[in-house]
C-alpha cells in the first residue's frame, strides 16, 4: 500500500473504521499531505466512534488545513441514540482508480504487529487492479458526498479505473467488491454468505474473529455440514472483547455435533474476515459473523470465483491448520451454560 501511495499521480481515497496514531498511520498521513502539496486529491474518511479514543483533539480540522478533505462519520455524541450503532466499519483504499484495497485491516501499528496487543494479530487484506476497483470508489464517493454536498455534480468519469490507465486489465476470473449498510431492505453481506453455503458441495472454510449469528446462518452450516460438506471454522484464541468471545464459543457445541470442526488460533487474536467454498469462490473484507456487521454497520467484501488470488487463499487456510487447535466436544460444553444462554440475549448489542 505504502508503495502504491508513494506512486499516486491523480487521486487517493481512503476509508477506515479505525485509525490510531503511531508508525503505520503516521507513515501513511505524512504520504498523504505530500501527495497534496504535488496537486494530488486526496480525500480520507475515517469513523468517529471507530477512532473515538486513537486520534487527537480536532484531528479531523488538522487533517482538513493540511489539504486532506475530510470526513468523520457519523459523529459520536455520548447521548442515547439508536443511530450511533450506525458505523462506518468498511477499509477502502483507492489509488488514481485503477488500484484497491480492502480487507480487515485498519490504520493502526496492532495491524501490522508493531503494537502486541493480543498476541500475534493475524489478518487478511487484498490488492485488486482494474475494472473492479470501480466498485470500491463508488462505495466511497456514496459516503463522502453525503457529507460534502459542494462536490454533488463533479465529473465521476475521472475517477473510473481506464481514465489513467487505458490499457487493458489482465483478467483472472471474476471480482466482484459489494458493500453493505443498514439503510436499505437488503442484507446483501449475509444473503452471500448464505448463499455460498448453501451452494457449497465438497468444502467450507470460514476465518472470523466474532461469531454471534442467527439460527437461520447456524441451520444453514449444520445442514451443509449434515449434507456432507467438510466446513471448518477458525476463531481466535486470544479473545479482544472477552464477553463476545464468551458468546462465540457458546456456539461451538452445536457446530461440533454438526459435524463442524473448529479451530482456535493459537498465537492470538485472529481479525481475518474470509469464506472460502469448493476451493473456487471466496469472499474476503470487513464483514464478520455477528449481527454489528450483517445488520448495523456500513461494511464492504470482495466476492473472487475462479480469480488468480484464490491459490494464495487456499495457501493460507493450510498454513492455519499448522498453528490453530481444534476445539473436542467435551472441551465445547464447558462453553454452553447459563450465563452465555443469558448474553446470547443481548447478542445484537455486542
């Protein structure tokens, strides 16, 4: 990325639910404000509440006089208010529109293991190059005009991916960016992850650092599971929210006698949002398994059938398999009583 930003020549976009000052962030913000001084557009949205203790006093005014056109979204007012569970949780980079990235990584130095938190952080991003990357800006610029009305009607054209890039994309199978948020009717995030199980015919691999879902999501891999399909599940390990940690655990008893095998990551905290079905279609991005993310908060995925990055996908489930413990049956009803009956309860909020 940090090399991509360093050869933009017309415009950066970035979007993140998290930015924390230290070596990445750092880095990347003294990119940006020389890209601005050479006339690049630079535009950078970050989530109030996602960010709310990790940035300075008025960071967004700073970045604004520095030339960064500036987004906080959905500014967090500690008042009751049912749209504060609106976040803006997607992780968007876009680069004179013909290079993306997304992924579950944030702009802070845990993310790269700089900063040792809960263990060693493993994650997931992707790099896309062409006609998709389209997708990612659009999200963006959705966002970022609902904010800056004085930029309604500018040209899109010079965003899209051949405008400085006119020669043609390699194509490796398909690549299809989608975004997600809860003001429409459409549960796009969970209706594909539905749909990949319920299509799924040999294999289902599955890497998410929360699992709190609905008993439609847990029918839907049970009677994959009770079909045939060998699904695996890799959670973390080493818990950052340890009720929500509790919650997920609450649901390894079900799955293990599905015929679902879990596996906790055992150097520490696993934040990588990836499906991979049949070894030929994946999903990669920002959604998780619980309800914040299928329901409440802005996210975005890229959905790859047969594409090029699907090798090193595979790649990195074996490798999981190599450092992750799975979890027996009579270790997972140690995890179901009670008090997790009681949290379940209030999963929506967790």
């Amino acid at each position: 990325m940090i090399k991509d930003l360093l050869h933009a020549k017309h415009f950066i976009f970035m979007e993140y639910f998290i930015v924390s000052k230290g070596l990445m962030f750092d880095t990347i913000i003294g990119i940006l404000k020389q890209k601005v001084k050479e006339g690049v557009d630079v535009r950078f949205i970050f989530d109030d509440f996602g960010s709310f203790t990790t940035v300075p006093l008025h960071f967004a005014k700073k970045l604004e006089e520095s030339g960064i056109k500036t987004v906080m979204f959905n500014r967090f007012i500690p008042v009751f208010s049912l749209s504060q569970n609106h976040r803006d949780h997607r992780k968007i980079c876009v680069i004179d529109g013909y290079i993306g990235y997304s992924g579950g990584f944030n702009l802070a130095d845990e993310y790269i293991n700089c900063k040792m938190r809960f263990g060693h952080w493993k994650d997931t991003g992707i790099r896309l190059e062409g006609e998709a990357v389209w997708s990612l800006t659009s999200m963006f610029l959705s966002t970022f005009y609902a904010y800056h009305k004085e930029y309604h009607g500018e040209d899109i054209e010079q965003f899209k991916p051949h405008t400085y890039h006119p020669e043609p994309f390699k194509n490796t199978g398909y690549v299809l960016p989608y975004g997600d948020d809860p003001l429409d009717d459409e549960g796009v995030g969970e209706s594909v992850y539905l749909n990949m199980i319920t299509h799924a015919s040999r294999s289902i691999d599955i890497m998410t650092p929360y699992f709190i879902i609905d008993d439609v999501m847990l029918k839907a891999l049970c009677l994959a599971s009770k079909n045939g399909v060998k699904i695996r599940l890799y959670v973390p390990h080493v818990p950052d929210k340890k009720i929500v940690f509790r919650v997920t655990r609450s649901y390894y008893y079900d799955l293990i006698r599905a015929g679902i095998e879990v596996y906790e990551y055992l150097p520490g905290f696993l934040h990588a949002k990836v499906m991979l079905v049949d070894g030929k279609a994946a999903t990669v991005g920002t959604i998780n398994f619980d309800y914040r993310s299928l329901y409440l908060h802005f996210e975005c995925n890229v959905l790859l059938y047969e594409a090029e990055c699907l090798s090193a996908i595979k790649r990195d489930f074996r490798e999981m398999n190599e450092i992750c413990a799975p979890v027996k049956i009579d270790d997972s009803r140690h995890f179901k009583g009670l008090v997790e009956g009681l949290l379940r309860l209030f999963s929506p909020l967790l």
